[in-house]
C-alpha cells in the first residue's frame, strides 16, 4: 500500500510544478455537467495526460481534464471526466483523483452523476440529491494496508452526506424552482446495465437510484475527512421499469436535456458554501 500512497505523491507533485492553485471545492463533472467549466471564471487547467502516473478515462463524452477557477468567490477544481472501476483500474486508482484533490487543499467534495431511477415516480430529467449511499457491490478503496497519511483505519461512514450542504442545496433549489428529489444511491461495477432482477432487489435494499461511480470516490473522501454532497441525473429508468432497452446514448442525451438545471443549481450552492 506503500505504492499507493507513493504514486499519489509523485501525482501532486507533478501537479504543483505545473499549477499554483488552492482550491476550497473540488467537483467530479459527471454526464451532463461536462460544460460546467464554461460557467466558472478559469485560472487554469491541466490535461491528465500531462500528471505522472494519472489513470486516464477511455469513457466517450468524458474530456479528461482538471479545470481550476472560481464560482463566485470560491476556489475551486473540477474534474471534467472520471475513471471507473469497470475500466479496469484498481480502485485505488479510481479514487486517487478524489485522494489527489483533497491533497491539493479542497475542503468539500461535491460529485455529480448520471443514474437510473429506481423510485416510484422517477422521470428521466429528474435531479435528486444523494441523502445516503449504497457501496456494497463494488470493493472498497480502503481495502488493503492502511494510509495513516490519508486516515483511519477505520472511519465512520454514519454520515457520508453532509447535511448542512444538503440544506444549501435544497434552498438553492427552491430559490430557482427547481424540482429536487432525495434518495439513496447504489453504485454497481458495469459496465453492463442492471438486470431488471437486480433492480427489483436494490429496490428491496432501499435504493433510489442506481450508477457506476460516486459511492467510492464518496468513502474515499470521507476517510480523508472532506465533506460530501452528491446530486444524480436521472437520465434513464431502471431496467424492469423502463419500457425501453438502456443505452449510453439515450443516458448521455437526457443528461444533456437536463444540463442547464442540474448546472444552475451545482453553480449556486457551491456560490453559497462561501456563506457560512
């Protein structure tokens, strides 16, 4: 686990050689934010490419890139396309982005995905905001030796989201009338979608939503000791619940559709944590 924390390192080195930058808020743009950088006043930015030893994402749409700016008068670092697990990195390696902007001096994490809906009255378009996680189908990224550097051995996980920005969250919401539903998250490896079996079993489990990323880029965060808060685009319903056959098109399409609400209210709370 040396290793691990020694590529994570040699990754922040390569980072500060190249950018001097101290964000507050870092941000995973998932589909439908990837233009969320347009919005923010951009001091810099950095391909992946370009960082030593940086898992790079093979995922169409995902542009592969650290932009670092400012929302309002926030600092902050937005990682335009993520790596997942079912790529067929390491999990250490998916969250060392999560691991690395944390290192860079980021306080909150805020992750955005697209998901399928799950719930009853799920509609594709539809935002909900991460109230809790389900994490058991996919490895932990704590799994192994481990990084006193990085945390506990242990950490508590009773509260992954963090509540107060669940609160500016919601009020961003409602002071732009936008529409916000709350649920639990369940990540799963892909890259296949679910089997309408499945779902009706993480339905069981009390899931809401269900993608392939974000629960453990949120356990690695939390071990770290950055406060969390998530918001998924339904871009889709479920397997078992859609009429339709899933496809990446049609995902990536309807979080297009919902890009400019789900941009808004990112934009505003991250503006807002400054507030406090």
């Amino acid at each position: 686990m040396g290793k691990v924390y020694d590529k994570l390192k040699r990754c922040q080195e390569s980072v500060r050689e190249k950018i001097n930058f101290k964000p507050k808020v870092a941000l995973v743009l998932g589909s439908g934010l990837g233009d969320f950088a347009k919005k923010i006043k951009v001091e810099a930015e950095l391909d992946y490419h370009e960082i030593e030893g940086f898992p790079v994402s093979t995922v169409a749409g995902h542009k592969g890139r650290f932009v670092f700016g400012f929302v309002g008068e926030i600092p902050v670092v937005c990682m335009q396309g993520r790596v997942h697990y079912y790529e067929g990195y390491t999990m250490t390696d998916v969250v060392l982005p999560i691991r690395l902007m944390k290192c860079m001096g980021a306080e909150i994490l805020f992750l955005t995905n697209a998901a399928g809906g799950i719930a009853q009255g799920m509609r594709a378009g539809d935002l909900m905001m991460i109230t809790g996680q389900i994490s058991s189908f996919v490895p932990s990224p704590l799994i192994g030796e481990n990084i006193e550097e990085l945390g506990t051995r242990f950490p508590d996980m009773s509260g992954i989201y963090d509540k107060e920005l669940q609160k500016m969250i919601c009020k961003a919401a409602m002071d732009f009338e936008i529409e916000l539903k709350q649920g639990v998250y369940l990540q799963t490896t892909g890259p296949q979608y679910e089997s309408p079996e499945e779902i009706a079993l993480f339905r069981t489990l009390g899931a809401d939503a269900v993608g392939m990323s974000t629960a453990c880029e949120a356990i690695a965060a939390r071990h770290m000791g950055m406060r969390v808060a998530g918001i998924s685009c339904i871009s889709n319903l479920a397997a078992g619940i859609s009429p339709e056959p899933l496809s990446h098109e049609d995902v990536k399409k309807a979080a297009d559709l919902a890009a400019p609400r789900f941009q808004k209210l990112v934009y505003e709370t991250i503006r807002r944590t400054g507030e406090r």
